[in-house]
C-alpha cells in the first residue's frame, strides 16, 4: 500500500491534516513531518525529520509527500538527496494542497492504487472546491494593471529601508502564504522582483521613503498581502533604532576616542583594525560527472552551514538579543533561497559544474549585484553573502574554514570560536577586539594561553570601525582607542617597553620552583590546548601541564580523530614535556564547545544539557577510544586523567568503570596499559558540596573555576551582560573551594585549581591560603604566578581567606586583596 508523509511547518497542522485523512484512508501509512526540534512554537520544517518519516511510511509500493509551503517544499527535497538510492526512487513529491489533498490521497491508496494514481487523485483533489465556490471568491480587491492577481502599496519608513533584518521579516512573512509574492519598487520603478527571495529583493534598493507595490496570486494571496501591509504598519519589526548613517560610518569615539569593553587578556597592542573574514578555499575545476552526487553534497554543506548559523544566531540572541540575531535570520534565508539554488542546480545539471564551482558562481553573481547597487548599506551585504558561500565551499572541498586575517594589526570580529582564535595567524595579529564575550569565554581563555592582548565584550559599534582605522588596544584596561593621538600611541609604546623588560625580569626567575615565603611547594602548571602552548609553557618554567584541554585535537575538522591519532598527538605533547607530569581532560564538548559532526538534539539550555562528562557517558565508545590512547602515553610518561563537568559520585563511578573497561580493550589488543592517577574537575556545585564523598574515590580534586562561577551564580560564562557577577573571587565560590579543600586535605587528596582565576596573580593568596597546592594557569602567565607565590606567607595568607569568606562581594573580596598583593609584573611573551 503507497504510504503519505505530511510535511507541515507546524506540527499541530500535520497531526490535524493526518486526522482527517486516517478519517478517510484507515489503515494507509501516514507519517507525519511537522514542525522543529526547538522550543515553541517550533515552526519549521527538518529534511532529516522529512527523511525519516519517509522510511517509516515506505512499505514497499510508493510514499506520496505532501508539504505545505515554502521551506517545506526544501525540506522534502533535500530529504530525498538524503534518502538512499533505492528507496528514493519510489518517492514522489506531490504539488497537491495539503489538506484536500491527503484525504483524497489517503482515499485512492486504501483501495491499493499505485502511486501514480493516488498522486493524480490527490492533484485533482481542489476540483470540487473551485467547482462550489468559483473564482470570484479568491480575489481581495481588485488586481492592478498588468500585475494580475491582489495588490498592496506599502511605504517603507526604515531608516536605512529594506536592508537585511526588515527585508528578512518581509520575506519570511511572504513565506508563510500560499501565494506567489512579487514587489515592485514603484519610487525607482525597478523590478518586480520575488517576495520570496532575499537576494532578489535586495536588488530592488528599497530606501527610506520609498513605496514598493506588492502583487500576489495564489489561494492565500489576501492573507499574505494582508500580512505584509500589517507588517509595513510595524516598520517590518525593526523596534530598535537604527543610524540613518549608512557603514562605513566615521570611527565611532567617545570623548577619549575608546570604545570600552572587559579587560579579555593582559597585554597592549597597536595596530589597524582587521575585520576576520573566512579565507577563501581552492576551488576545485574537474567538472561534476555524477551531478545528481553533486547535487547531494552541495545540499549536506549547506545544511552544515545552515546548522553552524542557527548555533551562532542562538548563542547571539541569548548573550545580545533578538535584535542582534536578526541579522542571522538573513543568512539562514541566503541559504534556502532560490535566487542562489536554482542557478546552482542549472550549473550542476546542465553545465556539469561540480558542486563548489556552481555555488560559488551563484553566489559571487548576486554578490555583484549587490556590488552595484547605490546603497552603501546593501553594498556591503556582498560580503555578508561571500563569507556564507565560503562556509559552504570549504564544507564542499574540506580543510580550514576558519576565517582568517591577511595583513599585521588588531583582529576586529563578533566573537571567535575557539577554533576561529586557534587557527589566527600569530605573526599578523597583534591583538582581539570582540562585540561579545566575556573574560572566561573560551576565546578570551585561548588569547591569554597566546600571549595574545584582547579586548571582549566591546559592542556591536566595534564592527562599524572601517578596516585598516589605526587603534591601540588595551588588554588590562578592556579599552579600545579608534584612531588615538599621537601621544596617547607614545605612552602606550613606553608601557609596553615596560611590560616586556618586567616579564624578561620574571622570566629569568621563572625556572626555578614556587615556594611560599614560609616555605610552602606550590606547583605552576600550564592549561594547554595545542603542541604550541606546551612548548610555551615549559620556556615560560611551568613544572608540567594541569589540563589538557583535548578538544583542540576534535575542532575545526569534519570526523572525529581515531585512536592512533589521539594517541600520536598525546604522545607528542608529553614527549615535549621532558619527562613533566600530564592531566589529560576527557574531551569536553557541548554547550560553548559544539563539534559540528557531533549531531546533538538541540537544547534549550545547552550549559545545562548534554556536556563534558554527560556526553562520554552517552556516548562510551568516544570515551573508551580516549581512554586507550591516553593509557598507552601512560606507560611510556607521567600521565594523569581528569573528568569534567562530573555532577555526581555516580557519574563518577561509572567514567572509571569505563577506565576499566579501556585497559582490558588496550590489554586484549597486545599492548601496554600504563598506571593512571584518576581525578575529577570540581566546575559543579554538587560536586563541590560532595567532596567529602568524592575523596575516597579520587586520587585529586582540580577546580574548574570557570565553570564553577558560572553555575553558581547563575551567570553566563561567554555572556558580557553578566560578566559582573561572574566573578570567581565571590565568597560563595570561595567558600566552594574552601569545602573542597577541607575534604581533600582529611582524606590526604591534594586540591588544583586550573580556572582562570589561577592565573590571576592577586587570587594566589586566597586560594592558596584555602589549601590549594597546584595552580594550572595560562602558559604566559607561569612567571608571574610564580612570583606571585614567592611573595605570599601561608599563615597569612589562611587569615586573609578566612577573612574573604566573611565577605558579602565579589568587590569586597577584590578589595581586600588588592593591597595585599605588591603589583605584578605583566605576563612574559610566549
Ligand atoms: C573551567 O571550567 O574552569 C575549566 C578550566 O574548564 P573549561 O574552561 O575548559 O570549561
Ligand atoms: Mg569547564
């Protein structure tokens, strides 16, 4: 019996649609593909969602799909690229409406008609409607001359007109009707252009004051006209104002000429603004001999991008808001729409194009178009639009996707992944200018672990600085100077000069072990990510490595790393060490850390999901792999493994059963598995107030302050709008780590802290005075923490924290450190 699959960007629809059907086609197959996995009202259509629903309802004789509208129809196709050959082959996409349509499918495929007559029956299925209710009844008003079908006239108020955030709202509401949407710019008298695509639109240049004509035809063609005119009525939803100056606009610059934002890592830096952009990748010239192969693959990359998009749009609503994120609806439109994928489908099929030559010469063409228009604003949409088509192309042809920077200066961008900041070329950027992110963000951690200086958090008006504007930035300060004085640059250069003689001075120092005035050993290890940081962190005098971040070996690549990969690349980094101890961290993704081809179901609050421990946990054969590289480094060098993000004893137990269970694959397979100290990073509250559970079953406790902050103040750790309250130095996360302590000191278990407060030079009385014996800190930093130990009296040093747990502030904490500690000198170049 042919099967129906009904897909529907509601899910609502396609359960009432597939009611009235099962009404009719009783025991027909009828799967449903409705809405998305995302919080409500979830509209929006999932090709994978379409894919499966289409598997379940093929029982052999044919699956009819009816969609409802616009991405829908997108989904169902990319789903049958997804679809195996053999099965795809007995799948037909149906234009039929949707509800008349599947009962009548529903009808034909009970009496076990082939899939050829059920989709005639369901095509044929409006008929009786148009029949009963004839054609008058579809007109609103009376159709323009020459247009055909309903018309508006719509005035565009928008200060900079239809760019992207407004024409994405006028294209996504066009989207949601039944009708074929077409404008006219009647001021300039160009077009009609479609309503459904971006680009198209675009092309129009809609200015303030402009009156555009809007025609549609089809069955909701007044509701869709309706809609839009509500929406003109709305300024097209742009509530926040906007400067009617189109970019580039003159540096903006307060009466010191600084743009502010929080201090990301130490450090000055002077140079001209560099705005990131994606390099662009190599495109391949063999023409496509299999295009439908083609095809597919161009489809998957953009579904990456399209995935990589709504993560960025997501992160930046939740730490900017929605206005901010708008600007990605836009992108996410690019990617579905037709004024780029048909000329690219004509490429592939016609032209025998491969997949990466036909997108690109789709998109670099409407990027000319965009280059030729007067507006300046939508000008520089070209290059919103290239970055996109550089995203997909380097999912297309693999290799780095990273954008990167081509001339020497100070790197200008949104925010960085943490792969974006390890890809950046260390001898063209002098500095890290950020809109968003906070100081324990993961870019903000990396650019320290750099010796890179970094302002964070600076604000959306940092992107409006042109490129090559000269700027001096301030690290320490979290300040940016746009086109500073002359003077202001001199005193600048002479801080520098000062900084760089205090860290050769601490340098000379550096090799020599931490003890405290009293004599206490305090180790200074390194957090590290990269073969890089390692060697930075040995010059630097680091006594061996606290945490190993292994993430860096699973970012910016397409597959996950096999076990002789993980075990060359531990391997070598403890060959680097010299004979220096290693505490691996189990891979830690999820949340701020996602790995594109680690498929996840989206989560309303990721930093409380599926993360660190949990993710190994889920998914043991990640783990187990892990594990084996790690225990075959440890029979060779001093090797020590950590488990993140562990919330309860449980968890716990159950990674080191999986321990177990590595040794016995690694031993089974003939080789050796060497003696491993086993700890846990204490970053949840739970854990912390459970030491005394955990400290039987540890070998060592390390603190993951970060992390730590972040839940127990509830405040975002890459979040800049929180940055304030996230401050480690709190006495309730003090008083975290005074619990840990305690219970690590009776059970005879030693206690790390490998946060960025380690590296904080005034935090090491405190948390060394809280029984803290080995600080990880940022490679660079190593010198400085050393001094900074040197300089501290351990019985003084358990009166001052006793005192800071007294405290009701973060500032307070702050305060009463701050005199304590003589200034140190600034950290030592990598
Ligand atoms: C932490 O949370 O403090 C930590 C060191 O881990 P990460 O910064 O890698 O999350
Ligand atoms: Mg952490």
């Amino acid at each position: 019996m042919v099967g129906l699959v009904i897909v529907s960007h509601s899910a609502t629809l396609a359960a009432g649609v597939a009611e009235l059907a099962r009404g009719m086609g009783g025991e027909v197959p009828i799967e449903l593909a409705g809405g998305i996995d995302a919080p409500e009202p979830a509209l929006g259509t999932d090709a994978v969602r379409v894919t499966e629903a289409i598997e379940r309802a093929d029982r052999g004789d044919g699956v009819l799909v009816l969609m409802d509208l616009g991405s829908a129809v997108l989904s169902a196709e990319m789903a049958l690229d997804l679809l195996p050959e053999e099965s795809r082959s007995r799948v037909l996409l149906c234009e039929a409406p949707l509800a008349e349509g599947a009962v009548a499918a529903a009808v034909t495929a009970k009496l076990g008609a082939s899939l050829e007559d059920v989709a005639a029956e369901a095509r044929g299925a409006l008929q009786a409607k148009v029949a009963h209710l004839g054609s008058d009844a579809v007109a609103p008003s009376a159709p323009a001359p020459g247009t055909g079908g309903a018309t508006v006239t719509l005035s565009v108020r928008n200060p900079l007109g239809l760019h992207a955030r407004p024409a994405a709202r006028f294209v996504q509401t066009a989207g949601g009707f039944d009708a074929d949407v077409s404008v006219t710019n009647v001021t300039t008298g160009r077009g009609p252009a479609s309503g459904r695509s971006l680009n198209a639109l675009a092309t129009l240049g809609v200015r303030q004051g402009h009156e555009v004509l809007v025609a549609a035809h089809g069955s909701q063609a007044a509701e869709a006209l309706a809609a839009l005119a509500a929406l003109a009525e709305r300024d097209f939803d742009e509530q926040e104002p906007v400067a009617a100056t189109p970019v580039p606009v003159a540096p903006p610059r307060s009466d010191e000429g600084s743009l502010t934002g929080l201090p990301g890592a130490p450090g000055t830096a002077l140079g001209a603004a560099r705005h990131l952009r994606s390099a662009a990748p190599e495109i391949p010239t063999e023409p496509a001999s299999d295009p439908e192969a083609e095809w597919e693959a161009l489809a998957r990359a953009i579904e990456q991008v399209r995935a990589e998009t709504l993560a960025t749009r997501d992160s930046v609503a939740a730490r900017a808001g929605e206005y901010s994120a708008a600007i990605f609806d836009a992108h996410l439109l690019f990617l579905e729409d037709e004024a780029l994928l048909e000329p690219a489908r004509r490429a592939v099929f016609d032209e025998r194009q491969n997949a990466a030559q036909a997108w690109q010469a789709a998109t670099e063409a409407v990027a000319d178009d965009y280059r030729r228009l007067d507006d300046e604003y939508l000008r520089a949409r070209a290059e919103d639009l290239t970055g996109l088509a550089r995203q997909v192309v380097a999912r297309l042809v693999g290799g780095q996707s990273a954008p990167a920077v081509a001339e020497p200066g100070v790197v200008i961008a949104p925010d960085l992944t943490p792969a974006d900041t390890a890809a950046l070329d260390r001898d063209l950027v002098r500095g890290i200018a950020t809109a968003y992110g906070s100081a324990t963000s993961h870019s903000a951690i990396l650019a320290r672990s750099l010796g890179i200086p970094a302002v964070v958090g600076v604000g959306e008006e940092l992107l409006e600085v042109p490129e090559g504007t000269p700027l001096v930035l301030d690290g320490d300060a979290g300040a940016v100077y746009v086109d500073p004085a002359e003077e202001l640059v001199r005193s600048y250069e002479r801080r520098r000069e000062q900084a760089e003689a205090a860290a050769r001075q601490a340098l000379a120092s550096a090799r020599l072990p931490a003890r405290t005035r009293d004599g206490r050993p305090i180790e200074v290890v390194a957090n590290v990510g990269s073969p890089a940081d390692v060697d930075t962190a040995v010059a630097n005098g680091a006594e061996g490595v606290g945490l190993l971040r292994t993430e860096f070996l699973f970012l910016d690549r397409n597959s996950l790393p096999s076990e002789e990969e993980q075990f060359a690349a531990y391997g070598d980094m403890a060959e680097r060490l010299q004979g220096r101890p290693l505490i691996l961290r189990t891979l830690d993704v999820g949340a701020d850390k996602p790995l594109p081809y680690l498929t996840q179901r989206p989560e309303a609050n990721p930093f409380l999901g599926v993360r660190g421990i949990r993710l190994g946990l889920e998914r043991p054969e990640l783990l187990e792999t892990q594990l084996r590289a790690a225990l075959r480094v440890a029979c060779e060098h001093p090797l020590k493994v950590m488990f993140p993000m562990v919330a309860t004893l449980a968890e716990y137990l159950e990674a080191v059963a999986v321990l177990a269970r590595a040794r016995e694959q690694v031993e089974q397979a003939g080789q050796t598995a060497g003696e491993v100290e086993v700890g846990i990073m204490v970053e949840i509250p739970s854990a912390a107030l459970a030491a005394e559970a955990f400290s039987p079953e540890v070998d060592f406790f390390s603190i993951g302050t970060n992390d730590l902050t972040q839940y127990t103040l509830a405040a975002e750790r890459g979040n800049e709008r929180v940055a304030g309250l996230a401050d480690a130095l709190h006495p309730s996360v003090l008083r975290l780590v005074q619990a840990v302590g305690e219970a690590a000191h009776r059970h005879g278990k030693w206690l790390g802290v490998c946060g960025e407060l380690a590296s904080d030079p005034s935090a090491v009385p405190v948390l060394v005075g809280l029984g803290v014996t080995e600080l990880s800190v940022n490679p660079p930093a190593v010198p400085a923490i050393k001094e900074a130990v040197r300089q501290v009296d351990y019985g003084a040093a358990a009166a001052l924290a006793d005192e800071a747990l007294r405290l009701t502030s973060a500032e307070d904490v702050r305060a009463l450190l701050a005199p304590k500690v003589a200034p140190i000198v600034e950290h030592a170049a990598p």
